[in-house]
C-alpha cells in the first residue's frame, strides 16, 4: 500500500484521518497561529496535507503520520520572506563525532 | 517568532463552519514555508547559547560545552534531529531535559538511526551502516534480485566521454548515481568506482550505464559492510 497523495484520498481512511485531527490538534495547541480577515491586497498561502507511513529500520510499521505543509514555494522574495538559511551538519562531522565517541567510549545518544 | 506577515488558508477538511472566508495569520512557522529552517535554528541556538553551550566557529551546527575539568558534552544538529555524546552522564541528563521541556522532543535513548544511517554501539565500537538505504536502493532500481558481483569495477575498464555506445537514460542514471553517492558516507570501498560513473552525466552511453549498474552488483552482495570505529 502506497502513501495517499492527495487529501481525498486519505480522507477515506480511518487511520488517515486521525493522523490529521492529530497533527491540527498539535498545530493549535502550539499557537501557531490565528484565524483572520485576510487583508486587501495580501495574498494567503495554500496548505497541503503530506502523508507518510513510517517505518523502522526492520520494515515495521510506526505510525501513520499527515503533515501540514505550506506551498513555500509561492512564497514571493521580499514579501512573503527576506532571509533563508538552513543549518546543515556535514555527514563528515556526524562521522567524526562517532569515531571520537567510541574513541573516548562515550554513548551515543 | 515569525518576522514576516504571512497568511495562509484554511487547510482541506478543516475548514471551520461559519468562517469559510476567513485565513490564518501566522505566527510560527509552519513546514514547508521558506523562512522555517532559519526560524527553528535561530530558535536552538539561542536557546543552546543562553544554556551555557559553545558553537563552533568552523561547523554551525556543533556545541560544545564543558563541566568542571574533564567533562564535556558534544551535540550535533541537523535540522529538528539531534546526537549527543557525553563523558559525563550528569551533562545528558542535563540536555535531555533541556530539549524535552523547552522543544517537547521524545524519543532521546540511545542513538540507532540518523539520517538514513544505521549505528550500532557495542562496548567500546560503534558500527555505521546504510543496509536498509541500500536495499531500498536496489529495490528502486529493480536490482534486488541481481547476481552479485565481487568487485565494484571491471579491472582496467576505460570509460570515455564519447563511446559511441548506444544512447542511456540520462535521468535515470543520474538517480542512480545520486543514489550512490550517498552511500559513500558508510561505503569508501565504492567510492572510487563511484566517482568514475559520476563524470559521464552528459552523453552517457550503455557502457557507462553498465558501469553503473556493475557498483550495484557489487553493493547487492555487500549489504551488510559498513564503517567501525
């Protein structure tokens, strides 16, 4: 079984629906943000629901679990957003990390 | 806190009765939105800074801080995914419960998967793989059930730029190769053979794509080989 793309689609499933109510349980609950009036002349971003069965490195199941996403990529430079930046460890930093954990014979967490 | 004004719809099948024209305004940051990487970083280091923890000049995304004479914690960010190592277990405790109360993180034991990575910590050894990124690579391919190969590259094979072979699919084997690369991060015993296949992305042939598809023989009979430190 595939991961549904569309809404539609998992809105037809139990256990679809339910990551959903969770995941806007979640957004809520973190204020992330208020219901508005959208202003004259601004523009509100379209949101898309993202489903994704989880699994573990054994191939069993994990859970069930539908994002929220917004389509940043209508995002306009200079209006929606000025500055982006994403903090990205080199894997060969991860891997140094490692060898001098079990170097040291510290746990690894 | 989000800098900018941003407003987004209501999202399907939550749409509220009553408010159907209504928007949210939003004031954190929501996946996908271009501006949530740098907020949710902005976010840690401040807080990892007030916490008494150094950044290092060289890698954004490592701390370091230090107890007393000898004992030091290490933490490595990448995105909302954290390892942390420690001499002392007074220092994990200490972060752990940091990160728990102020980011609601779960799931802090013992570090098993990161990354697509898999690490096992045995006594004084760690061992990293990519076995399931691997045999998920095959499967992509169609490759699970090849004949395994012994090594990663025909002995004295001479690639070229222009062959003359018949024409292969371009974005396929850039997939692959793609694919590939990554593995490097456990496999260095494909890593030559590897950047060999990456050089013919234009005008690839059959040949290169055999090539290509000799590394995966190879990898589908070593699924299992990874680094120990």
């Amino acid at each position: 079984m595939s991961d549904p793309l569309y809404y539609e689609e998992a809105a037809e499933k139990e256990e679809w629906q339910k990551a959903m109510v969770e995941e806007m349980k979640s957004i809520e609950k973190n204020g992330t943000w208020k219901m508005v009036d959208l202003p004259k002349g601004k523009k509100a971003i379209g949101l898309k629901w993202v489903f994704k069965t989880k699994f573990d490195a054994n191939g069993s199941l994990q859970k069930h679990k539908a994002r929220l996403v917004a389509k940043g990529y209508a995002q306009q430079h200079g209006i929606d957003f000025e500055e982006t930046f994403s903090p990205v460890a080199c894997f060969e930093t991860v891997r140094l990390v490692l060898a001098l954990a079990a170097q040291l014979q510290w746990p690894v967490y | 806190m989000l800098q900018e004004e941003v407003y987004v719809t209501q999202p399907k099948g939550f749409v509220k009765e009553g408010n159907e024209t209504k928007v949210y305004k939003l004031k954190k940051a929501l996946y996908g939105l271009k501006q949530a990487p740098r907020m949710w970083y902005s976010k840690i280091d401040g807080y990892l800074k007030k916490k008494g923890y150094m950044r290092s000049e060289n890698e954004p995304t490592l701390y370091v801080k230090k107890e007393g004479k000898n004992d030091f914690i290490i933490i490595c960010l990448y995105v909302d995914d954290i390892i942390y190592t420690s001499s002392s277990i007074f220092l994990v405790h200490e972060f752990k419960s940091q990160m728990m109360n102020e980011f609601e993180m779960s799931d802090m034991g013992l570090l098993h998967y990161f990354l697509g990575l898999e690490v096992y910590q045995i006594e004084d050894r760690i061992f990293i793989s990519q076995r399931k990124y691997t045999s998920d690579l095959l499967n992509k391919f169609g490759m699970s059930n090849c004949k395994p190969a012994a090594t990663p590259m025909n002995l004295n094979e001479k690639l070229q730029q222009q062959d003359g072979g018949e024409k292969a699919d371009a974005k396929s084997f850039r997939s692959l190769v793609g694919g590939l690369i990554y593995l490097t991060h456990t496999r260095p015993d494909i890593a030559f053979s590897v950047g060999v296949i990456s050089r013919f992305m234009q005008q690839l042939s059959k040949l290169h794509y055999g090539a290509a598809k000799k590394v995966m023989r190879y990898i589908a009979g070593t699924l299992e080989y990874g680094i120990w430190y």
